[in-house]
C-alpha cells in the first residue's frame, strides 16, 4: 500500500546527471588513475588562515554554542556586516533589519524566498541555460519557470543585453498570466556570461513597467578580471522597489563549506523569507556567523587580493593550453568557470557522452551542459593548478587528434 504513494514534488526533479560524472570518477579512482577534475564548482583551496583563526576565537567564546540569536534571519552583526560590505562594494545602503537576512549558503536562501512568495500557478522567467535550482525551485513549489535563451558572445561571454531585455519582454507579452518573478545571475553559471550596469537599469524599469520582481544572483561578482566589476542590480535608484539579491561567501573566500550566504534588498520578499525562516531553522551556529562577520568586515580585500588573481592566472594558463591542444574556447572576464562548445569532431556525441569520454580517454572530468539545458557545452571549473591543467591538457590533445 505505502509503495504506491507518489510523492509529486519528488517525481518533477530529473535525474541528477551529475551522478554519472561521479560513479566514473570512483571507478577510475578505483583503477589507480588520476583524473583532473574540473567538474564540481568547488573550490580546491583552504580557507584562509584569519578567517579560520576567527572562527576557533569564537568557537572558544563561552555562550556561543547555542541557538544563536536572530530568530532564524541571522545574527544582527552578520547582517550588519553585509550591509557594510554592499556599502563599501556598491555605495548601496540597506537596512539590517528589514533589507538583509543571512542563510545557510545563498541556494538556501534563494529557496527558501520561492517558497516564501509563490503561489501556485506563478510565472518566473529564468535564464536558460540555467543553474538547476533557479529553475527548479519555482517549478519544486508549484509555479512556471520558463528559459530564457541568454544571447552571448562566445568568445568574450558578454550579454547582448539589447536582445536579452528584448526577449524578457516579448516572453513576459506572450504569457496567458502576468510574470511575477525575472531571474538574472551575472556573472552566469554556467556560462560565465556578463552585463554591464546599464543592463541593470533597463530592467529595473521594465520590471516597473510590467510589474514583476527582479531576483538576482551574485555568486561570483567578486571573480572578476581584466579590469571588469561585476555590477549589483540595487546601484540602480528605485531598485529596491521592485529586486532582491543573493550573495555568498562561498566562493570569494573558499568557505563553500561554511554555508553562509545572504538576501538583500526588498523589504516584502526579504520579510517573508525572514518569517519563514523564523519557523524552520534556528539559523547558523554562532561562531559561524561571528567569523563570517568578521570576514566581510576584516578580511573583505582577499577576495580581490587573491582569489581573483588566482582564477585569473587559471583561466589563462587553461584557455591558451586547451587551444593548443586543439579545443578552441573562448575567454570570459568573470566567474570561475569556462562554458566551452563542445569540439566539432565530438558535438555528435552530445555533452554526457563527451563528458564520459573524457573521464575515461583523457584522465579529466567537466560537467556535461545537459545539466544545465545545454547539450552542445561543457563546463569546466577553475578549481586545479596550473600544473594540473597542464596534465589535462597533455592527455586531452591525444584525445582529440584520435577523434579526428
């Protein structure tokens, strides 16, 4: 009897591609060969040591072991601290009480607010390709998530953000219903993809237009090169009106394991998350919070000081060696990821497939682009050395000169 329920929230969620990718690596793991794995948006390096050394100060604070304070949105000097961080970054004011609330990682925050806000039958525009939850968080409880093609160049990765503005409103004129929700997450994963400020305030204004709320992700706006910087859609005037923000510390300062993220900006998308979230968790343990406090308060300039600067050093070396080892790709100016076109003499295979044969022919694993919509890309994640892209490479160019 119980083996007939059916679990419908479960049963839209696909199969989990990445599973594939995994079940090649522990095998090749098992024959003793070293694979370079590109695959996982996982940084490769510790924690730095201040930050580290903050943590175990407050972990060694008496009274800091137990529910912590917050009733769920966070402790008050963590939001302050991303208040000043959006200050100090953007010149953005916002207030901790009613504009900020700190999460267990910005995914758990993005989640949580859909759930916070949708109601059954809701229509939300997101990117296509995509970042999985940002679609199926929406469809997960029980509104619309409709793709939007991003139109990039491949070999800059910026936005033509005419076109892109162009299709969010010709979609949004198409629906039966009106479009409640717009998701945008410059710079993009996967594909890196970037826009300019101006980007930002064109679609503060169509959202005022067409009355619908601007979500944006930030994951990766302190991974930026060449002189680019990542804008915030709330530099925009009026754009707490009508946007929220997600930012993490995930990537900035290697504390993907931390969990600690943020959402900031308009006060009745942000209330409803802070409400929710005083029912179902007690927030992050107090240390945590403290040392990530202490992070964007104290340690802010390692992001620009030396995370960046090694994703940059990682995205040259890996873009002139796989050139040279014949898969031409191009150079993004943001994010710690690549989004290459699969080589023409491999496109018939199609991303999982391509992506298996690496594992196997070549020692090197990247996340096939079906996982994210695409099945003509892979991405492939900054998170090995130089020496170690060179390894890769070495074995991919007799990969792909046998395919020919």
């Amino acid at each position: 009897m119980f083996d007939e329920i059916q679990f419908e929230k479960i049963n839209q969620l696909p199969k989990y591609v990445f599973a594939a990718i995994d079940e090649l690596k522990a095998q090749a793991k098992e024959e003793g060969r070293d694979v370079v794995d590109f695959s996982m948006g996982n940084p490769d390096q510790d924690t730095p040591p201040q930050i580290v050394e903050s943590l175990i100060e407050h972990v060694r604070t008496a009274g800091t072991h137990g529910y912590s304070a917050g009733s769920g949105k966070g402790l008050l000097a963590l939001r302050e601290a991303i208040c000043n961080w959006y200050k100090r970054k953007y010149d953005v004011d916002l207030d901790p009480e009613r504009e900020a609330v700190a999460t267990m990682g910005s995914k758990d925050g993005f989640f949580h607010m859909v759930q916070a806000v949708t109601n059954p039958g809701d229509i939300a525009l997101v990117p296509d390709p995509t970042y999985p939850i940002h679609a199926y968080a929406f469809s997960i409880n029980g509104a619309k998530p409709i793709g939007i093609k991003i139109p990039f160049n491949e070999e800059n990765y910026e936005v033509d953000e005419a076109k892109y503005l162009e299709l969010i409103e010709s979609t949004i004129d198409l629906q039966h219903a009106p479009v409640k929700y717009v998701l945008v997450n410059f710079p993009h994963n996967p594909s890196t993809a970037t826009v300019t400020l101006d980007f930002y305030e064109k679609l503060v204004a169509l959202a005022k237009k067409k009355r619908f709320y601007v979500i944006s992700d930030i994951a990766y706006a302190d991974i930026a090169f060449d002189g680019y910087k990542s804008p915030s859609i709330l530099q925009v005037e009026g754009a707490k009106d009508v946007a929220v923000e997600a930012y993490t510390l995930s990537k900035s300062y290697n504390m993907a394991g931390w969990r600690v993220g943020f959402l900031v900006g308009n006060k009745s998308l942000v209330g409803a998350l802070q409400k929710l979230k005083s029912w179902i968790d007690y927030g992050m343990f107090t240390p945590v919070q403290l040392a990530a406090a202490d992070t964007l308060n104290k340690y802010y300039a390692i992001a620009d000081e030396e995370t960046a600067p090694r994703y940059q050093r990682r995205r040259d070396y890996l873009v002139k060696a796989f050139n040279e080892a014949g898969w031409n790709i191009g150079t993004p100016n943001a994010s710690m990821f690549i989004w290459a076109r699969i080589p023409d003499q491999c496109m018939h295979m199609g991303s999982l497939k391509f992506s298996e044969e690496l594992i196997k022919k070549a020692d090197m694993a990247v996340s096939p682009g079906i996982a994210f919509g695409d099945d003509s890309h892979v991405r492939i994640a900054l998170i090995a050395d130089e020496d170690r892209i060179q390894q890769a490479a070495d074995k991919l160019k007799v990969f792909l000169e046998e395919m020919k």
